[in-house]
C-alpha cells in the first residue's frame, strides 16, 4: 500500500483551510499598516525635546527666584539684628549715664566756682573723658536759636536786640548720646520786644542821643 508523505511547503493538516486564511490577511493588513506608518517624524522628536529643556529652564529660574528671595530676607534679618543691637546699646548707655548726670551738674558748679582744684579736680577731668569715651556729648550754647526738641524753656524775658526766640542763659547744659537726648539743655529765653525790631530800637537810641548832643546834654534836674 502507497503512503503520500506531506511537503515541507504544505500546511498542517489540522489547521481548517479559513483559519489559515484569515491569520495571513491580519499579517498583511499589519505590514500595510506599519508601512503606512512609517517611522517617527524627527520633527516630533524635537519639538519633545525643546519642550523638555523649556522645563528645565523654567525650573532653574523658579529656584534661582527662590535663592535670591531667601538671600534678600537674610539680609533684611542681619540689617534688623545690627540695628536692634545697636538700640539695645544706646538704650543701656543713655540709662547709666542718665544716672552720672547729676555728678556731671555738681562738677560744673564746682567748676564755675573756682572750687575745682587739685585731687578733686583730676578726679572730676577722668570721670567726663570716660564718660566721653562711652559717647556723652554735651550740648547748649548762649546766643542760639531755641528748639524745643532739645531746650527746655525755664525762663522768659523780651529783649530789643533778638530778632527770633534766643537762649540767653544756659541753667543746664543737655546731654546726648549719639542721636538720643537723654537731657535738654535747660535755658532762659528772650523773645523780641513786641512791636519793635531791633533796627528800630537803634534808630530810637541814635536819635535820643543826637538830640542830648544838640541839646548840650541831658537835662538835669
């Protein structure tokens, strides 16, 4: 009996005939597919890029903002902790020498009186430049304008001579330390005389005198 042995070309005789069919018309409609699609653009692949590294430099600008706002506030907290120490200095100085000012109001009657002489005297002349050192500077002048910021008005008079509210008399020299007044100057002021300016007063007193002249004198009674 004659056996047919199968080729290697033919299919399996298991596989129904549709079947094989159909999977080689998936397999062509594939291919076709792939073919139509083709490979991927490179216009794609750069325009991905571009909009990668677009991120990244918004990022690092998001960051360097942020470094250079936490720089600005840590500068801002260094400028208010200098400013505060030195406040806390001032405040500490104008109150012990605050304290020293009437030993410095004794030195100056002593020294207005003569009375400031020897040991006493070197004493007193160590004590005002240590003081000094420390930032203590006296203030309050005869003949300048008064400030009510740093003069205290204890005294009041007219005089034909000023042409704006004057100290006169200095009472009590003021202190300050640095731009702090720990003590104004206590003074005596003169106003200009109401009604008269000073240049009519001298014109008043020329005249009088002219006239005494002329007259061979003042009168006597």
């Amino acid at each position: 009996m004659t056996e047919e042995t199968q080729g290697f070309g033919q299919e399996p005789s298991d596989v129904p005939p549709e079947q094989a069919e159909a999977a080689k018309n998936e397999a062509a409609e594939a291919a076709g597919s792939a073919e139509e699609a083709g490979p991927a653009p490179a216009g794609d692949a750069t325009a991905s890029s571009e909009d990668q590294l677009r991120q990244v430099r918004d990022q690092l600008s998001e960051r360097t903002a942020d470094l250079q706002r936490l720089q600005a506030e840590y500068q801002n907290y260094r400028r208010r902790v200098e400013r505060d120490r030195v406040a806390v200095k001032e405040i500490a100085a104008a109150n012990l020498l605050s304290e020293l000012l009437p030993v410095l109001d004794d030195i100056g009657r002593a020294r207005e009186h003569g009375e400031l002489v020897g040991g006493f005297k070197a004493v007193a002349e160590s004590v005002e430049t240590v003081l000094a050192k420390m930032g203590l500077q006296q203030f309050g002048k005869e003949g300048e304008p008064f400030d009510p910021l740093v003069h205290e008005a204890l005294m009041h008079s007219y005089a034909p001579d000023v042409t704006e509210t004057t100290c006169v008399q200095i009472l009590q020299p003021g202190y300050r330390v640095g731009e702090r007044t720990i003590r104004p100057a206590r003074v005596a002021v003169a106003e200009p005389q109401p009604g008269v300016t000073p240049a009519q007063g001298t014109e008043a007193d020329g005249a009088e005198k002219s006239s005494d002249e002329e007259n061979g004198g003042p009168e006597k009674g």
